[in-house]
C-alpha cells in the first residue's frame, strides 16, 4: 500500500510503523522546504528488491557484461550527484516542523 502523506505530515505525527504502509511519500514543499525533493518511506525488504531506474557511482557492487549487483537501499537508488542543497533544505524544513506542536488525531 502506498500512502501519499503530502498533506498529513506538516499538520499530524506520522508514525509508518503504525500505519503498516508498504510506502509512504510526501514533496519538500509541503513541510516548508524545498521544491524539486521529496521523501520516500519504503519497507527495507521491498526498497531491496526494486530495480533502480538510474545507474552509476557508487549504486553499483559490481557489473559484468552478463550481470548487475547493486547495492542495498537506499544506496542503490543514488545515481550520480545528490541534490545537497535541496536536502539540506529539506532537513531543516523537517527539523523546524517536528517543533511545532501537531494535533494527536
């Protein structure tokens, strides 16, 4: 099950555990961060068993004509240059919001 929690996470504690969610995803801007980044919760068994969409650095254990060994989450799904400025961004947006007092529904 994916839950799109855009809308949740700046106004409810979050807890996916809880939830029991397979996935969970919200954009940047919606906790006050960045545009262009977002977050995706996926259960450890399920992010290692996805095939990454992009290939390079250090995503890959190992490679040969025959085959390819990526590493485990969330490495393998880090393919070239990280967006540092957007996550920073977003670390902040998120460190400001869990200071805020948030309604327990």
């Amino acid at each position: 099950m994916v839950l799109d929690g855009a809308q949740s996470v700046s106004h409810i504690p979050i807890d996916v555990q809880q939830l029991g969610c397979d996935w969970f995803v919200f954009s940047g801007h919606k906790v006050f961060g960045p545009t262009g980044i977002g977050v995706l919760y996926g259960q450890e068994d399920l992010l290692n068993a996805t095939v990454p969409w992009q290939s390079g650095g250090n995503m890959i254990v190992d490679v040969t004509f025959e085959r390819t060994v990526y590493q485990a989450a969330p490495t393998r799904f880090e393919a070239g240059t990280g967006n540092i400025a957007d996550a920073v961004g977003l670390g902040t947006a998120l460190d400001y919001v869990q200071q805020i007092p948030l309604e327990k529904n």
